[in-house]
C-alpha cells in the first residue's frame, strides 16, 4: 500500500511538472538572463548519517523560525518533543481548543522537569551552565503561558509560546557540537559558512533581519556571508520585484552579473546545494528532478515568506554568484513539495524578524547596508 501511494504520489507530481513547465521561464535567475535549467548528475551519500535534521510529517511548516530549527543537526527526542508540542499550539489557537494546549503544557513541563539530565547530556561541557539557564527559563515561563491559557488570552498566549520556542531555539543551538560533515574537496576555494549567521539588511523603507544557515548549505551560505563581510551589497537596489512571487537583487553595477573576486579577476561561481531530509551531506551541481528525486524534500524548503533563495544565469545551475532573492508567495499557494522551486533553487536562510517589510519593497528600492551582527565568527574563508 505504502509503494502504491507513493508511486500515485510521483505520477500526479510528473502531471504537475508537465502542466505548468511553461511557467519555468519566470523562475528567478540573474537579472540579465532568466530561463530553464540545465541537467547534471550527482549522487546521494549512501552512508547512513549520525546525525540528520528532520522535519516531522504532517502539514507543510511555513515559519522560518520553525524550519531553521528543525533543520538543525542535533539528536535529542526530548528538545523535539518540546518544540513541537509548543508549535502545535498556532492549529489549536485557531480553533480556540484550549483543552490540548492545557495538555501540551503539562507535557512539556513533564519533560523539562524529568528529563533535564537527558538535555543536558547532548550539549558540550563547555555549554553546560548556559544550557542549565535556557532549561530553567523554559521551566519558569510555562507559568506565565498557563496563566494566559486559564484567561483564553489568544495575544499572550501566542507570545509567551514564541518567547518559550526561541528559548528552544537557543538550547537546541548548544545541542550542535561540531559541523557534521566534510565540505567536497572540490568547493574548498569557496568561502563556506560552518554554522549560522545572523544578517540585518536596511532598506530605503526600514530594517529586517535573516538567519543564514551554513548547516544545509555551506557553500552558498558562506558565499553570501562573505559579500556581506565586503560590503558588496551595500547601496545595490532591488533588480525585479514581482508580485506574490519574488524580489531579487545583488547585480552589481557594471557589465558583470556576479562577484568579480578581486583576488582571481574571476566570476566566483556557486554550485546549486540542496540538503536532501534525512542525508548526511547537501547534493551539489544536481537538481532533484533531474536525479529523478521526486519525492524528496530539501531540508530548507521554499514554504515560508521571506525564504532566501540562489538566483543563477539561465541554464547554469553552478553559475550563482551574488544575486539572491527573497521568496513571496503565500505558502498556501506553494505547499513543500509541490511547488517548482523545491529542489531546483538552493535555500540559504529565512527572513527571520520584520519580514512584512518585503510586502512594501519593489523594484528601484535599495538595500542601504547588510551587516553581520551575529555569527561571523562560523565563516571560513576560502583555501585559495
């Protein structure tokens, strides 16, 4: 029944690809060259990984937050469990059940009381009083959430649930010990990022913040950390703006597409780089559909307003440079797995804080400066 289902799943995916291949032609690509993508051809690792991010079935998760936590590569079922007992609460809310939140909270509170020495035995020796801290905030703010739950206070309710999840957020950061994998050896004159970055873009029209996460893709994550680092996108305007769909920018002035390295006088290209769900290492050079992955979902999906896609010359799926885009459809309108970018477009982060500032952006708006204000330490400059 299961290899039924997913093989109707892959032919009703095909019809899907097939019926809207028209619309490929939109997909973002370099300001000056905007078409289909070319083949290529990897491989997935056979090796079953220590260590996996996982997103749990169910609905497509739209948050950025959420997706950037998940996407994290640490093993610890009970931090799991929190997290995804506090995130049930926005279904719930909706509905005004206030009886499986009363449930969720005794739950959670469960854990955190009986299963303290389990959190704590996956953080570092080095972490360990930082993590006993975030532990006891979790424990001490479920009090003022139970509160907010007894006077049906759907506001507080909602805040305290996102103060307790980015208390989560911080605990299961200490709960990654080292990077999980080796960068091919081949991407070693690239700037890679081992870990996460947090960039602040102000704009013409206000300020928002991304977290950039080199866990799922160093390569390009470490690329655009650089530039940042350079100063490349400071003053650059926004090259397209399309409605519900997307805003693109990083062309730089002048006859170039991309980053000239001052030290090469060379294009510095990016491979595509997607983290396939439950591998160990991203897939580079290959869309999924043409390595006939239907199925497959990239641990960074295109489900959330404010997704930071590689946008890429024409039909060149290594030929990313400095052009990105931040993803604005709706993720009703694109659910993970059956939108067109999923695996075609790497992911590189989330827009993170403010991101209701891309609603009022458009073309000819600017980005006034890009800055690191948080994570710089976690880039590696390129072996070149």
């Amino acid at each position: 029944m299961v290899f039924i289902k997913r093989w109707l799943q892959a032919i009703s995916l095909g019809i899907l690809l097939f019926t809207v291949s028209t619309w490929v032609s939109a997909f973002p690509g370099n300001a000056r060259s905007i078409s289909a993508q070319a083949l290529a051809f990897s491989s997935l690792s056979q090796t079953a990984p220590p260590l996996v991010s996982y997103l749990p079935p169910g609905n497509a998760i739209t948050d950025g937050k959420a997706l950037l936590r998940y996407a994290l590569p640490i093993d610890s079922p009970e931090i799991r469990k929190v997290q995804k007992d506090l995130e049930d609460f926005s279904e719930w809310l909706r509905s005004k059940r206030w009886g499986p939140i009363k449930s969720n909270i005794v739950k959670i509170e469960r854990i955190l009381n009986r299963s303290s020495d389990k959190l704590l035995a996956t953080v570092s020796p080095a972490d360990q009083a930082q993590a006993k801290t975030l532990i006891g905030q979790l424990q001490a703010g479920l009090m003022p959430l139970r509160e907010a739950v007894e006077a049906k206070d759907k506001e507080q309710v909602w805040l305290q649930r996102s103060a307790l999840l980015d208390t989560v957020g911080a605990l299961e950061a200490l709960m990654v010990k080292s990077f999980p994998y080796e960068v091919p050896a081949e991407y070693s004159g690239l700037p890679q990022l081992k870990g996460r970055a947090t960039v602040e873009f102000t704009t013409n029209k206000g300020s928002m913040t991304a977290v950039v996460d080199g866990y799922s893709a160093p390569v390009t994550a470490g690329n655009f950390v650089d530039l940042v680092q350079r100063g490349f996108y400071d003053g650059l305007e926004f090259v397209r703006a399309e409605d519900n769909y997307v805003l693109q920018t990083g062309d730089p002035k002048g006859p170039d597409d991309g980053f000239i390295d001052p030290k090469t006088n060379e294009y510095r290209a990016i491979p595509l780089e997607i983290l396939v769900q439950e591998e160990e290492q991203p897939i580079y050079g290959s869309t999924l559909e043409s390595l006939g992955l239907y199925l497959e979902n990239p641990v960074l999906p295109f489900s959330a307003f404010g997704t930071l896609g590689m946008a890429r010359p024409g039909n060149n799926v290594n030929g990313g440079s400095s052009q990105f885009f931040f993803f604005l459809f709706e993720p009703e309108l694109t659910p993970a797995g059956l939108n067109l970018l999923d695996g075609r477009y790497t992911v590189f982060g989330y827009v993170v804080e403010n991101k209701e500032l891309l609603e009022s952006l458009t073309q000819g708006d600017k980005i006034i400066s890009a800055r690191v204000v948080d994570g710089a330490k976690n880039l590696v400059a390129s072996a070149a």
